[in-house]
C-alpha cells in the first residue's frame, strides 16, 4: 500500500502536508495544535478531535487518505472535560 500526501487544515489556521498513517498526536504537534490527552490508550475521550465531520481518538488513530486529500480539523469539545 502506497502513502499518500494528505492535506490537513487544523483549527488555529495552520495547514499541514503529511503521508497518510502519520500518528495524529505528532502531526498535530508539528503543526502547532495541541490535543490534549490524558489516558494515551484509547479510553478517556481527553484527545477526541473532529475530522471531517466524525470524532476520532486521535492517541490511537492515524491520518488516513481520503477522496480529496484534504481533512478539516475541529476541536472537539466534551461538555463532561
Ligand atoms: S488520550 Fe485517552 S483516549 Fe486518547
């Protein structure tokens, strides 16, 4: 499987420009944006994120490709954080 460039547009306006499989934690961090974490293992919700429309955990998830190459991140706010 080949890794494809994708085009992040993240919430404090900066762009990023990553291969597909990239840890989101790291691109996040080179980009500027902090997520938050807490648990670092997939179940406390403290690093969810919106990507393209649908919340993800981004301490165990990674940038996927998509159609367009291009993913919109939200920050995604927990009323119970
Ligand atoms: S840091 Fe706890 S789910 Fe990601």
């Amino acid at each position: 499987m080949s890794q494809k460039e994708v085009k992040i547009e993240w919430p404090n306006g900066n762009c990023s420009l990553v291969p597909s499989g990239s840890d989101w934690i790291d691109v996040a961090a080179s980009a500027g944006f902090n997520i938050p974490t807490g648990c670092l293992g997939g179940s406390c919700g403290a690093c969810e994120i919106d990507v393209n429309g649908s919340v993800i955990r981004a301490c165990i998830s990674t940038v996927e490709s998509n159609t367009t190459g291009r993913i919109i991140v939200k920050s995604f706010v927990d009323p119970y954080w």
